[in-house]
C-alpha cells in the first residue's frame, strides 16, 4: 500500500534548551539536530515508518541545503516528487527550540509563502511515473503549495482514493478543497470562513493531550488519548495524520470513511492517537521511528 503526500518541505533546525528564551536573552542548547520537516513531509516518514509507501508531493530544488533534507528522507524511506527540482532557491528553513522538561517547542519558519505557485499549474501526476506505477491508496494535503493541494485532491478523486486535509491553520486554497475532501483534519484552534466545513464528510479536531473529537454522517464522539511522559511535541499532530491516512490507506474510500463505518472511523482514531502518543515519548525529530516501527510488531 502506498500513500500520496502533498505540502511543505522544509529544512528544520531543531534545538534542546533548559527554558525558552525572553526577548534579549541568549540562551545554550544542550543538542542541535537537522531534518527535513513541515507537515506533509512528517505525515510521510510516519507512514513510511508504519511500513508503507510514501510519496511525497513538493518542491526541494537543488540549493546544498535541499540535500540536507533530500538525505533525510531518503534514510526514511520517503520517495520525493519534487515538482521543480530545478528551484535555485533556498528550501523553507524553521527554527525549532524544544524546552527539555515538557517538550514543549517554539517555531519560527520562513514557509512556501514567497513561492510562485504559477509554475506549478503544470503539474499532471497521472503523467509521473512514480504515481502511475505505484497508484497511491489514500491522499493526505497540508495546502502549503496550493497547486500541489489541488492537483492532488483531483488525481484522488479521478481515482476514487479517500482524501484527508491536514487543516492546521485556514489556508485560501482549502475553499477549493474541502469540497474534494473525505476527511479534514483540524487543530483546536483553526478558524475557517462560516460555512466551509459543512459539507465535509468527517471533521476531526485534535487538541495535544486531550481527546480527540469528529462528527460525521454517522454521529459524532470523543477517542480518549493516552496518557503519556511528554518529552518532544515537535510534530505530533503531523505525525497524528500520518497514521491516521495509512490507516485510510488499508481500505479504500468506501470502507473506511463511507456513513456506516463509525467503528472503523474510531478505531483508525485510536490507532493515531497511539503512534503520537509514543512519538512524543522521545527526544529529537527521528529517535521515535524505531519504537514506533517495534510497536506495530506489537500490534
């Protein structure tokens, strides 16, 4: 089975201190770590790590700092479909400090926002190898490249694949895809224009440690999440759609998100909500993939 992942790239500087700094204050890291990150591009090493394929869908270019992130995800096992490999420019670079005691972090990102999306109006994936030879089971957006978020909602919905937005924060291109959109996935605190969702088949709202909740044609509920020791939150929620949209990935569109399924919406909740509750358990952007990867022998 094997995933399409379409979004953002970026090229994270992630570092460990005692406390976050005020404004002024200089403060020493105990660690300093690089990895590619950005929401899609975290959902696709954790569906990667669960053992399946993952393309992802964005645009690196060829800057000595996209090699960086290039690496990573090769030694993750991620597939990049990098739609302008010829981009001189830098990669979106973030700035992550994770305070030690809690995991808590601060970020500070230079995203796709200064990317001309008009160049990538051309992008045909039923035309690209990787995808036609592989042909994804599930489709997961984060709308950071807009072109990208739509191309691949219609290739998913040309192909009967289930669709999952990763909405973090309201983006413009989100009124073009929630209708193509199976499930939109929302942070507790994403604000969207009245009306927008209403039409969504499943809405599901994560909030951290607390439960998570979703409304569907099927009712609406709570999934409890574990209780764990929080020592690194970088990325939990991407982590969170990851294994949720493999788990979409196991049965098509119709089995696991159509309006008699409220049982297996739940359990593929339960599922998520286990593999961020145990990435958050380890320090740094990759040491949970192991634990992750033993857990599932587990399962």
């Amino acid at each position: 089975m094997s995933v399409l992942l379409a979004g953002l790239c970026t090229v994270d500087l992630v570092q460990r201190v005692r406390h976050l700094p005020e404004p002024g204050e200089k403060v020493q890291s105990g660690s300093v770590e690089v990895a590619a990150g950005g929401p899609a591009t975290n959902a696709a090493v954790t569906v990667a790590a669960l053992g399946q394929e993952a393309l992802l869908l964005t645009v690196l270019g060829r800057h000595p700092l996209a090699e960086l992130a290039r690496g990573d995800l090769a030694e993750c096992g991620v597939t990049v479909l990098d739609a302008r490999p010829g981009w001189d420019a830098p990669p979106p670079i973030s700035s992550v400090t994770v305070r030690e005691h809690d995991g808590e972090r601060t970020v500070v990102s230079h995203n796709a926002a200064s990317f001309d999306e008009e160049v990538l109006a051309d992008v045909d994936l039923d035309a690209d190898p990787a995808v036609r030879a592989r042909r994804p089971d599930a489709v997961l957006l984060d709308g950071h490249h807009p072109a990208l978020a739509l191309a691949a909602a219609r290739w998913a919905r040309r192909h009967d694949r289930p669709v999952v937005v990763d909405a973090g924060s309201w983006k413009p291109v989100f009124a073009d895809v929630f209708p193509l959109a199976d499930v939109v996935a929302c942070s507790a605190l994403f604000t969207a224009p009245q009306g927008v969702l209403d039409d969504v088949g499943v809405v599901v709202t994560t909030a951290g440690p607390e439960p998570v909740r979703w409304r569907g044609p099927h009712g609406s509920g709570t999934v409890a999440v574990p209780e764990v020791d929080a020592r690194d939150t970088l990325g939990a929620g991407d982590v969170w759609h990851g294994a949720f949209v493999s788990r979409l990935a196991r049965g098509g569109r119709g089995e696991r998100v159509g309006s008699d399924h409220r049982d297996r919406l739940t359990e593929d909740i339960e599922f998520a909500n286990a593999v961020a509750a145990e990435r958050v358990r380890h320090v740094g952007p990759r040491s949970w993939i192991g634990p992750v990867r033993a857990m599932m022998g587990e399962r």
